[in-house]
C-alpha cells in the first residue's frame, strides 16, 4: 500500500508542476502580448506628432527585455 501511495503523490506532484509551468507560460505570454502592444501604441503616437521617440524606444528595449528572459513564443501564437 505504501508504495502505491507514493506513486500516488508523486503524479500529483508531477501533475501540479505541470500546472506551474503552464500558468508560467501563459503570464509571459500575456505579458509580452501587453509590451507588444504598448510598442505599437508609442510608435503610432509617435508617428501622429504626439509621442516621442524616446517613449518608443522605451517600448521597444522593454520588450527587447522580455524576449531576452523568456524568448518570443508570444510573437508567433
């Protein structure tokens, strides 16, 4: 019986290390969704005479950063 148990909680911890890593996954994803976007939003109001190159390339470094740390999955879903 002990040994069955073990197995037991042994694919629960295998089962919820998964669901870590999934929830991981899709908060980078969600976060480089949302850099994305806010790069897109600086260059269009920079193009429209009310942003600034600076706000751009802020944008730009940010999600430089992320793909850095967590690659660019995101870009191609």
């Amino acid at each position: 019986m002990t040994g069955f148990l073990d197995r037991a909680k042994e694919q629960a911890r295998q089962g919820l290390e998964a669901g870590k890593q999934k929830v991981d996954e899709v908060q980078q994803q969600r976060a480089g969704n949302d850099l994305l976007k806010k790069l897109g939003a600086a260059y269009f109001a920079e193009r429209r005479g009310s942003g600034s190159p600076e706000t751009t390339q802020d944008a730009l470094n940010a999600l430089e950063a992320h793909v850095n740390a967590h690659g660019d999955a995101f870009l191609h879903g």
